[in-house]
C-alpha cells in the first residue's frame, strides 16, 4: 500500500473486493495511524515488526526514512486496521519524510532503549518534535523501554522512567521484542492504544502531578552497535 493511501484517520479502506451483483457492501474498516519515535537502535522496527508479524525479525537493517506495517484486528466486532509508521532515528534519514510521516496521526509511540541512558535524555526532543509539527495534546501517546531482557547492562531504572511518564501523562510499558517470552507484553502495547482510539477514552485519568516533576536533557549520543 501506498504511504498516501494511509495518511487520514477518518478515512474508510474496504476489506472486501469485487461484490456480486445484489451483494451487501464490503466490510469497512477504520484506520488508525500511529507513529513510532525514538533514537536509533532502540528497537523500534523490531517492536512494530513483533506485533505485525507476530515474531522477531531474523534480521534488520538500519530504516532509511520510514517504515510502514500493519495489521488487522477485531475490537468489539468491528474491524480496525493499526497502521505503525517507524522512522529512522537519525536525522538525516528524516529529514525529507517528518512532514508526511506527522500528518493525521492519532496516537504516538516514544521508544528508548534501557540499555542506553542516552536514548532516554533524547525523549524530550522527541517530544518536542511533536509539539512542532502541531500534533494535539489529547493525541494518546504511550512511553515504552525496550530491551529489559538484557537485565545486566539497564541504565534506565523503572522508577525514574515511571516518573518521567507521568509528568508527561504517558502510561509506561516496559517491554523486549527480542524475548518470545514478551510476546503478549508486545500486543499489550499497540493493542491498548487501539482500544482507547476506539472508545475515545484518554490513557490516563489522572492529571500529571503539580509538583517533582522530571526533566532530563538531551545529550550526546554515542555511537552504538545494534543487535535488534
């Protein structure tokens, strides 16, 4: 499918091809586009690819631009098509795609690596990027760490990651698109945001706290072998 036949929230895509004469129109779907944001090498082809094709890539490639997956599913009897939209990390790979790549989004997905504090002083531009290509406040985001099987070499901690999500009102999911132990953790993740776009519920009840809030600066990235 082309990028351009994705780019509406509201638009409809048929399901079904060439009715007989007579026939009940096709089935319909709606599609919810979500995007996924993150430094390089934090894994977030191979989270979208997990929940798409339901395993881990036997092998990647760094993504050049963006990279476009989807999957359909049944909520409350009705069909949904998640649309996940992954861009490369580096920004002279982004560059000529942003603009696209944030228009008509209807959920977010902020991805650091947990073995890498780097990656989670970046969350704040990323952040900032949506903020200025004008994505809504109440768009649901989520805020996912990725590898926490490799339980030796994390740097982020749960609790500072827990208190940066709630400062920015984001549930947070720890997670490995690696371990086929995580599978279902995986699902958890998109098939949450795909429910609440259905029922037009926020993610968080709750208001973000007043009072220690976290903030973390970006800061240089060093340069990382990837093995997802």
């Amino acid at each position: 499918m082309a990028a351009g036949d994705a780019e509406s929230s509201l638009e409809l895509s048929l399901t079904g091809s060439g009715a007989l004469p007579g026939a009940l129109p096709p089935a319909r779907s709606r599609i919810f586009k979500i995007i996924v944001i993150g430094d390089s090498n934090v894994g977030k082809t191979c989270l979208t690819y997990r929940f798409c094709a339901g395993r881990f890539p036997q092998r990647t490639e760094a993504t050049i631009g963006v990279d476009f997956r989807e999957r359909a599913v049944t909520i409350d009897g009705e069909h949904i098509k998640i649309q996940l939209w992954d861009t490369a990390g580096q920004e002279r790979f982004r560059k000529s795609m942003v603009q696209h790549y944030y228009r008509n989004v209807h959920a977010v997905v902020f991805v650091y690596d947990m073995t890498n504090i780097a990656s989670f002083h970046s969350l704040p531009s990323w952040i900032e990027e949506c903020k200025q290509h004008l994505l809504a406040n109440d768009i649901p985001r989520i805020l996912v760490g990725n590898k926490c099987d490799l339980r030796s070499a994390i740097q982020v901690p749960t609790d500072l990651a827990q208190k940066f999500a709630d400062t920015h009102s984001m549930p947070l999911f720890e997670t490995s698109a690696k371990n086929p132990n995580d599978n279902d953790h995986v699902e958890a993740i998109f098939m949450t945001l795909a429910h609440k776009l259905k029922s037009h519920k926020p993610l968080m009840l709750s208001q973000p706290p007043d009072h220690d809030e976290i903030h973390i600066k970006p800061e240089p990235k060093p340069i990382t072998s990837c093995w997802c």
